[in-house]
C-alpha cells in the first residue's frame, strides 16, 4: 500500500461547495451595492460613531466598541432570503463579525439576528480567549482552526434561504446549518430562529483593525428551498448547542481516514453535528509513513481543508524516524504508550494479546507506569492518547491497578512537562477520577475517538466527563490556540 492510499486530497471540497453555491444563485434579483467606496451613505452607526470611517476606498473599524447597521435610502432595509458578499482585511489580533438578520440599537452587542465571526488571531483579552474563528455561525456552528491570514484580503459569502445558513471563507463552504423545524432550548434559553432584517459590522475593541470593501448583496426568492431533512433534536443536539454557545472547543482530534472513510465525508459530519476535526496520521516503525517525505506528502494532501493535522507518533523509535522541521509541518504530535520495550527487553504492543506477557500484575503496572513518565518527559508530544489503556488479560482490573499513586505520577509528568490528556471515546478512557485529579493539577484535556475503520464513531463518553467533572474551554487544548504546540518547541 503506497503511504497516501488512505486519504482523499481536499480539492473535491471546492467543487462541492460551488455546486450549492450556485442552487442558491439560481433565483434572485441583481446584485446591490451596499458602500459605495467613498461616504457611509446608508449605514448607521451605534455606541462609537467615530469607530467607522471610509479609508482608501474601504470601511475601517477602528476604535471603542461600535456596530454599523444598514439601513438604506429609506432607513427601512430588510433582507430575509438572501446572498451576501464582502472582502474582508485584518491586522493581528483583530476580532469583528458580519450580522445578518439584525436591527439597530443603540449600544451593547446586537441581540437579534445572527453573526458570522471574523476572527483569525486574537489573543486572551482579559480572562477570555475567543475560540470561535473567521467562518463560525457563532455559538451555534463553530470553526475552530485559522482558515486565513491576516493582511490578505480574503472573502466572506454567507447565503441565507429559508432554514438553511452557508457560510464560505473563500470558496471553502465552512458552514451548512439546517435550522430545526422545532425550537430548541438550552440552558441559556430558546435558540436563535432565522427571520430577516438588516446586515451590522462589528468594531469589538480599540486593539482590533479590520476594513470591509465590495459589500453586495442580492435578495433571494421567500420560499424556502431548503435542501434535506431537518435535523433531529434529541439531547445529544441540545448539549452540542450549548457548547458552542459557551465557547467550548467541540472537536475530535483523533479520527483517521481509514477503511475508505474520505474527508468530503468527515467535513460532512462536521458541518451536520457541529464537531470540529483533527486528521491524523499514523507514523512510525511498521506503519504507512516512517519518514519525513511522507508526512510532508500527507500535510500537502490536506492543505486547504479546514481541519487540524496530526501525526501520530507510533512506537518509541518514532524520534529516530522523523525530523523537527516534520513535526513543524503539523499542527500537533500525539502518542500513547501502548507500545513500549518490556522488563524482559521485548517490544511488546498492548493491543495485540499474543505480544503482552504480563507476569505480576504489579510489577507490569510498575513498568508501564515508568515508561509513560518517560514519554511524557522525553518525546515532544503535545497529547498523550488512549490513556491508562491495559492489555485485555487485566483489563477488568483497571480501577484497582491504576492506583491514586500511579495516576498521580503520570498527572503530574503531564502538567510538568505541558502534555494533554485525551478523553478517548473508544476505550472510554481515562476514568472520572483520573479527570478529576488531571483537572486539579492544570492538565489541559482533548477529545478523540480514535476511529479504526469507517466509522467516525461518537463523543459520548466525551461530552458524559465534559459534564461530570464540569469542563470548560479553560480546561481544553486548541492546538495552536491555547498554547503553543510543545512539538514545535523542541
């Protein structure tokens, strides 16, 4: 099998997006100028005027807080089906946001309608880290990796019809989000409902610089259209709302492209349920990639799509195997430590009952515990996954041999040395108390669900200990968000 049988290149991606773009454009009227390059004509502004001004033939925001509002010639401009254009700039650390569906009012952040966030680098403000980037429908369809740069003009297209929102950074469609047929209601009560209104840009703060320029826009017939079936409101739905809604990085970075599963298929179950992805790709000893030309290949094969990319690290000779500038060309590096040498000097693979030989359960345990100190002190990872896995012969001892004391050793390596801890959905790993304690200790965590085969899987028991042990965004590792990934530090 040649290393890159397994995963399909993102350039369908482009195709498919346009194709929907272009159902969309089949009805409608011409397309409408909403600044003309040179006066504020038509706009409003509300809390800080002076936040908004006509520059180089483009409308900067700069300045305190503020939110521009269309109005039109007659002060009454209303959209509801519709096709929405415009060419976005950003400085570092900027944050704004186009709003649609919206009204004017006079100060605070608009509270009808919707937003789509313009947000590729802002850092901390306060005790705040925005984790919804340039793309997200927010807090309701979230994307979570940098999609664009800053200083380079990129565009934003949001199409509205009926029950259906799509979103396009480019021609990448980031967002396709089928409003129920039934109001949904959260902890922070009932969920936005689509209608119409009129379109806001967002100044969010003095440290945030971004101009607009080629705002249109083009009314779309009223009926519906709307393209499938509505989704089903059960309360996995619900508790996926209300994560989004509090700013909770609901992603799956362990999934592979295995048993035919493509990407097409992985950005589709993103864009249905809402859960962000990390690709990742096996590397090491025995493995479709054992050198730095395949990882640059498999990076190069996913450039453009809109998920994180992962090489996971396999085995302990993986160091040996792959260079610095190869974990650099990734987003993040994991490993478990389901492979390891024994005390008798054997590799020996966990998985695989007929390579485990473990003796006195003790002494294994021992053993096992002091190589996964090693590997979180030692190998430039930035996630440990499948953690306190146990070969099937003590499997149903798991609570009782991975003691208080064990636990607390690999705890503590973890929190020493900046490693997270996933919370793997297949092994439902690691246990409640070992979150609990990890939490206390200031270990950031990571979801994963380690599919082997076509099959996604589900976050479950994920989102059951998100719950339990009250996990936030603060407990949460982003790569290249949160922190910086330790694998491009050493």
């Amino acid at each position: 099998m040649k290393p890159l049988d397994w995963i399909s290149n993102a350039a369908p991606l482009l195709a498919a997006g346009m194709a929907s773009l272009a159902a969309a454009q089949a009805a409608g009227e011409d397309w409408q100028e909403l600044f003309d390059g040179q006066t504020l004509a038509g706009w409003r502004a509300a809390e800080n005027p002076a936040s908004f001004r006509v520059v180089d033939g483009t409308l900067a925001c700069v300045g305190p807080r503020a939110h521009l509002f269309y109005e039109g010639t007659d002060g009454r401009a209303e959209f509801r089906n519709f096709e929405f254009s415009v060419d976005v700039l950003t400085w570092p650390g900027a944050n704004s946001g186009v709003f649609f569906h919206t009204g004017y009012q006079e100060t605070g952040w608009p509270s009808q309608g919707f937003e789509v966030q313009v947000n590729n680098s802002q850092k901390q403000h306060g005790n705040y880290l925005e984790l919804k980037k340039t793309g997200s429908l927010y807090g309701i369809r979230n994307v979570h990796k940098q999609l664009v740069r800053d200083g380079e003009w990129f565009r934003l297209h949001i199409v509205v019809r009926g029950p259906r929102v799509q979103v396009r950074v480019d021609d990448l469609l980031v967002v396709d989000y089928r409003e129920p047929d039934v109001e949904v209601r959260t902890a922070r009560g009932p969920l936005k409902r689509l209608g119409q209104g009129t379109f806001a840009l967002q100044c969010h703060d003095p440290e945030s610089k971004v101009r607009y320029r080629n705002l249109r826009v083009r009314r779309l017939a009223d009926q519906a259209g709307a393209e499938g079936p509505a989704p089903v409101v059960d309360a996995g739905y619900v508790r996926r709302v209300e994560l989004a809604e509090s700013n909770f990085p609901l992603i799956n970075l362990h999934a592979h492209l295995k048993g035919g599963l493509t990407l097409t298929e992985v950005l589709d179950d993103w864009r249905r349920t809402g859960i962000n992805y990390g690709i990742a790709f096996n590397c090491g000893l025995g493995f479709p990639i054992t050198n730095d030309a395949g990882v640059f290949e498999a990076v190069e094969a996913l450039k453009g799509a809109p998920v994180f990319v992962a090489m996971q690290a396999e085995g302990r000779e993986w160091m040996n195997l792959f260079s610095a500038e190869a974990r650099r060309r990734v987003d993040y590096v994991f490993t478990d430590s389901m492979t390891f040498t024994d005390a008798r000097g054997k590799r020996t693979r966990l998985w695989i009952p007929a390579e485990v030989e473990v003796g006195d359960p003790e002494a294994f345990m021992e053993h096992l515990v002091d190589q996964t100190v090693h590997i979180l002190s030692q190998e430039p990872i930035d996630i440990y996954v499948n953690p306190t896995f146990l070969p099937e012969v003590i499997a149903g001892r798991h609570d009782a041999l991975w003691t208080e004391s064990r636990m607390r050793r690999v705890i503590d390596a973890a929190a020493r040395h900046g490693v997270a801890v996933e919370i793997n959905a297949r092994y439902r790993l690691p246990s409640e108390r070992f979150i609990r304690l990890a939490k206390a200790a200031g270990v950031k965590f990571t979801f994963g669900t380690n599919n082997g085969g076509r099959e996604l899987g589900d976050l479950d028991y994920c989102l059951e200990m998100q719950q339990k042990c009250d996990l936030a965004w603060q407990d949460m590792f982003v790569p290249g968000v949160t922190a910086p990934a330790r694998a491009h530090r050493q």
